[in-house]
C-alpha cells in the first residue's frame, strides 16, 4: 500500500504542476493580450486626432473655397483676371 500512496502523491504533483504550469501560460498570455490592446488603442487615439485635424483642415479649405473674395483674390492675383472695364497692369520689378 506503500507504493500506492506514493504513486498517488506524484500523480498529485505532477497534477498540481502542470496546473501551476497552466496557470502561469494563462496569467502571462493574458497580460500580453492587454498590452496588445494597450498599444493598439494608443495607435487607434493617435490615428483619431490626425484625422480630426485632416478634417479640421478639409473644412476649412471648404468655406475657404465657397468664399466669394477668396474666389476674386485667386483670379485676380494668380490668374490676372480683371473686372469689365479695368485694365490689368503688370509692374515688373528692376533688378
């Protein structure tokens, strides 16, 4: 009955060792999925704010393009557009 009881208690052990293996695998397997999750969500918010400011920008250039003056200001100047009845001069600087 001796060898019984000691090949019980290995049995046990081992039982509880590989329970206490299993346990650790668990423990550090779901710490590595947080800091995965961590690191994403970081990624994710810093994505959210350039695209905010994308945004920010794009609507901005929106009102900046429905704007009559700012309409005028780019024919005028960048295209040398000119009202009926004016005249477009050109003054061209000295070197």
């Amino acid at each position: 009955m001796a060898s019984l009881g000691s090949k019980r208690s290995r049995a046990l052990r081992r039982i509880l060792l590989l329970l206490v293996l299993w346990l650790i695998y668990q423990i550090f397997s779901g710490l590595w999925g947080i800091w995965r999750l961590y690191t994403t969500s970081r990624a994710l918010e810093a994505d959210i704010s350039r695209f905010r400011a994308l945004e920010a920008y794009y609507r901005f250039q929106d009102e900046l393009y429905n704007d009559p003056s700012w309409i005028e200001y780019i024919a005028r100047e960048r295209l040398a557009m000119v009202r009926p009845r004016e005249r477009y001069i050109r003054i061209i600087p000295e070197k």
